[in-house]
C-alpha cells in the first residue's frame, strides 16, 4: 500500500467525522500496489444507511483532508 501511516489516520479520521464511526473506507486503484508509481488516492467509503446528502459529504471531506496534509487528496 503506497500511503503513509499518518496519511491513512488522516483518511479514515476525517470521513468518519463526516460520515459517522460505522463508515466503512477502502483504498483501490494503483496505491494498493506497491510496485505502481504515482496515482491519486482512490477511496471507497461504505456506509450502513443512506447519506442524504452526498455531494456536501464529499465536498466536506475533501475539504477537511486538504486542510490536514495539503492537496494530494
């Protein structure tokens, strides 16, 4: 896996804050391998009950990640 320790708290941290403690996050796409270079950070946020809001969710997400380590998210 090709994200920090500190950038994987940060992850789960903040969609948790937003989507509440039963929020389910996975990391897909080319960071699961550690033999691919480069590659955004692509994320799978499961939640038990529908999110009545989606977009906001996601826009407060990304928000609160770029504030906690910057605009690789």
């Amino acid at each position: 896996m090709r994200i920090t320790e500190q950038q994987r708290t940060h992850i789960v941290t903040k969609i948790k804050e937003v989507m509440g403690d039963d929020a389910q996050v996975m990391l897909f796409g080319s960071r699961v391998s550690d033999l691919a270079k480069g590659g955004d950070i692509d994320l799978l946020v499961k939640t038990p009950s529908p999110i009545k809001d989606p977009a906001q969710s996601l826009m407060r997400i990304e928000a609160k990640l770029i504030l906690a380590q910057g605009d690789q998210i």
